[in-house]
C-alpha cells in the first residue's frame, strides 16, 4: 500500500513559478512509476508528467512540455514537479498518482493504482 501527499500548490500570477511535492509512504515506492495529472473544473482529468522508477525516463504532456520538469528523489520518497511559465490554463487541482506496472508511456488515467489528495493550483492573468 501506498499513501501520497501533495503540498506546494497555491496562487501564482501567470509567467510565475510553483513546486509541487509529493511524499508517499511505502518500501516499494522506488519502484513505482509515478505520475503528475490535473482537473481543472469542468474537465476531466488529464495527463501531465510521469517518471520512471530510476528518474531516466520522463513524459510531459505537450501543453507543459518545455515548462514543466517532473523529478524524484527515492531517498526521501518524494517526488516533484517544478512549473515555470505558468498560464491561466494550467489553473486545476493537481494530483500526485503512483503505478504498480510501467505501460510504456504512464499517460493513462486508469493505470494508476494509487492516489494523493491533490493540491490546488490557481494562475492568475
């Protein structure tokens, strides 16, 4: 079992920054591919960014590419995503999810066994 915590959200002026942190619980967290996704109001829940267990494989969505930079430190159970450029559309609720199998990409919503309780991101223009 796997428990994660989100933290760093907030509000930003658009162009500003933010880091999101993740804390999961767990022996086996290193070996979890773990995933950024977001839901803005209205939407559905989307993609942002996956990392492999060792950090050597990364994805990003390509509304974030170029902006975003997901990383993690299996020392301290952590991982994180650093947002530049933000963008009033980049305004959702954030969630940090863990997977127990790699499907080649991390970009479905429904391989993710595991989720945190999300933090609130807001963009203002």
């Amino acid at each position: 079992q796997v428990q994660l915590v989100e933290s760093g959200g907030g509000l930003v002026q658009a162009g500003g920054s933010l880091r999101l942190s993740c804390a999961a619980s767990g022996r086996t967290f290193s070996r979890y591919p773990m995933g950024w996704l977001r839901q803005a109001p209205g939407k559905e829940r989307e993609f942002v960014a996956v990392i492999i267990w060792s950090g050597s494989i990364t994805y990003y969505a390509d509304s974030v590419k170029g902006r975003f930079t997901i990383s993690r430190d299996n020392a301290k159970n952590t991982v994180y995503l650093q947002m530049n450029s933000l963008k009033p559309e980049d305004t959702a609720v954030y969630y940090c999810a863990a997977s127990r199998v790699w499907d080649g990409s991390g970009q479905r919503r429904g391989q993710y066994d595991y989720w945190g309780q999300g933090t609130q991101v807001t963009v203002s223009s």
